[in-house]
C-alpha cells in the first residue's frame, strides 16, 4: 500500500483534525459571504470601485466551494466508504 499523508495517524487523531477543519470552515464561510456583500455593494458606486466588484465575486467563489467542501453528508460517506469491509485505508 502506498504511503498517504495519514500515515501514523490514528482515526480519533483525524477527527479530530477533519472537525476542527469543519470549524474554521463554518466561521470562514459567512465571514467571507459578509466581506463579498460588502464589496459589491461600494462597487456600483463608480468606475473606480469596479475592481471591488471582481474581488466580490471571487470572494464570493472561495465561500462557496470552502462551503461546498465541508459538506458533512458527503464526508461522512466518504468516511463510511473508507470503513467498509475490504476497503484499503
């Protein structure tokens, strides 16, 4: 089996790390949300905010897929793929 970046691990030491990842996902994503809001809104103000208004949006992008990727029921199969009987951790 090739070695992977879990090597010498346990599985409550990678909970662990996978919650605590979730954590500062949920805390990062409305933050983000908040920061992309603010930005659009000063950005149809003038010309000279339109940059404000692609920082908007790509701030806007990286809360979603932040979001996207923290999406428990998706982990929580993928965690149950890795447990099933004759699967290779």
């Amino acid at each position: 089996m090739e070695p992977t970046w879990h090597d010498g691990l346990s599985r409550k030491a990678l909970v662990e790390l996978v919650e605590g990842l979730l954590l500062a996902m949920d805390k990062a994503v409305p933050r983000l949300d908040a920061i992309a809001h603010h930005l659009s809104l000063m950005s149809p103000q003038g010309e000279e905010f339109e940059v404000l208004g692609g920082i908007s949006d790509q701030i806007a992008d990286i809360a979603d897929e932040l979001y996207a990727a923290s999406d428990r029921e998706k982990l929580r199969e993928w965690g149950n793929e890795i447990d099933a009987p004759g699967k290779a951790n």
